[in-house]
C-alpha cells in the first residue's frame, strides 16, 4: 500500500525567508512517480512538479527547488525568498505504476508567508 | 482552452435526496478520477477511470457511485447522501493513468443536512 506524509501541518514564515516542506513517502514498487501540488486560497489545485523513481535529479525553478532522496523516501520542497503569493496549502502526491489508477496524497502542508 | 469543468460548484442538499455532480474534460484524456477533500485529511481518491466504460474503486467509494459513457464525461452520483458527505469534490484528468499529471477542475463544495 502506498502512503504519504507530510509531517508538517502548518509553517509560517516572514517574506523572504527560505522554507522546507518535507514529504516523505511508502511504497512497494519500484518504479513510481511523485507530485508537488498549490492550493492557493483560492481553491483551485495547481501542478508544480512530476518526478518518476528513477531521476533522483534535483530540479530548480525559479525560486522552487525540489529534493528527491530515494534513500530516505523523501521528496522535499524547497522555497526560496518567500513571498506572500507563496501563501497556499501544497500536497505530495504519490502514484504507482503498478497500482496504475491510484493517487495517494499527503495530508497538505500550510504555508502562510507573512510581509 | 484545456480545462476540467464541474456542475455545481455549489450545491446545498437534504439527506436521501439523489444528486449528480458533473464532470467534463476537453484534452481527450484517458483518465478520470474523483477526490474528496476534508480539513487535514488532504484528497483522498474516491473513484477513478482509466477508459470509457473502466471504472475502479479508489480509498473512499461508499456510498458514491461513478460512470463512464463518454471520453470526455465521468459523473459523480450520491445516491442517497448523507451529513458524512459534506465535503469538497475535485474532479481530474489525465493522459492514461494517475502517473501523469493530473489537471483539476475548480471544485464543487457540497453540504449534506
């Protein structure tokens, strides 16, 4: 069975200031894919990222970097110089290949960005 | 332009009373799926579709039901809610299955008296 947590429930932090959301993740298969999702106030649900098990690359963009360490199960989230746009809940997800339908998300993190 | 549309997006019902919410994609999406999403249990996956006609079970299918006629359409049936169903629903798409990203439609918030 696949799960995903994500520790922190709340974070929040000054403008400017780089934050850490951690997400660490449970499977069995060896091959499978890892997502990072924003839920601004708003409501809707916006993609940031797509990883699959085998490109443990770190990716940068802009002032979003994600750290995958298979080693650990993690698939961290980095922002950095936070800005109050960043205000939002953001959920890890996690999909197998083998268990072809199923999504498991993380329980959401919220981050609020204070000016 | 590409999107995942939802019917309602608000919707205030009595508890017996059969609705439908309706989702639709323009992508030609293989893949369709259901979330609920709650205060601090993040979306949880209720049913999904990998193809007309192919549906499965995801985490939380009671008392829900789905179908899938056409590509571009995957309903959502309470068939007699209840207050446990009070929630908000997110409808999403895909190419083939849930390892693609998924796009989501903006939500239909539901309160079951």
């Amino acid at each position: 069975a696949q799960k995903v947590t994500q520790a922190q429930t709340e974070i929040s932090v000054v403008e400017k200031e780089d934050v850490t959301l951690d997400c660490v993740y449970e499977t069995r298969d060896t091959t499978y894919y890892l997502f990072w999702y924003k839920q601004p106030p708003s409501g809707e649900l916006v993609f940031l990222i797509r990883r699959n098990s085998f490109d443990e690359q770190n990716e940068i963009s802009g002032r979003y970097s994600w750290n995958f360490q298979k080693s650990t199960s993690s698939f961290n989230f980095t922002i950095t110089a936070s800005q109050v746009v960043d205000s939002a809940v953001y959920f890890c997800a996690l999909s197998e290949a083998e268990g072809a339908g199923k999504s498991t998300f993380g329980d959401g993190t919220t981050l609020t960005v204070k000016p | 332009e590409a999107q995942v549309t939802q019917n309602p997006r608000y919707l205030i019902t009595v508890t017996g009373k059969k609705l439908t919410v309706t989702c639709s994609q323009n992508m030609n999406h293989e893949y369709m799926s259901w979330y609920r999403q709650d205060p601090g249990l993040g979306l949880r996956q209720i049913y999904y579709s990998m193809n007309v006609e192919v549906t499965d079970k995801g985490d939380v299918p009671e008392g829900y039901k789905v179908s899938r006629k056409e590509k571009r359409n995957f309903p959502l049936i309470l068939e007699s809610p209840s207050p446990n169903q009070t929630s908000l629903y997110f409808c999403a798409s895909s190419r083939t299955e849930a390892k693609e990203t998924q796009y989501f439609g903006p939500g239909t918030r539901l309160l079951v008296l």
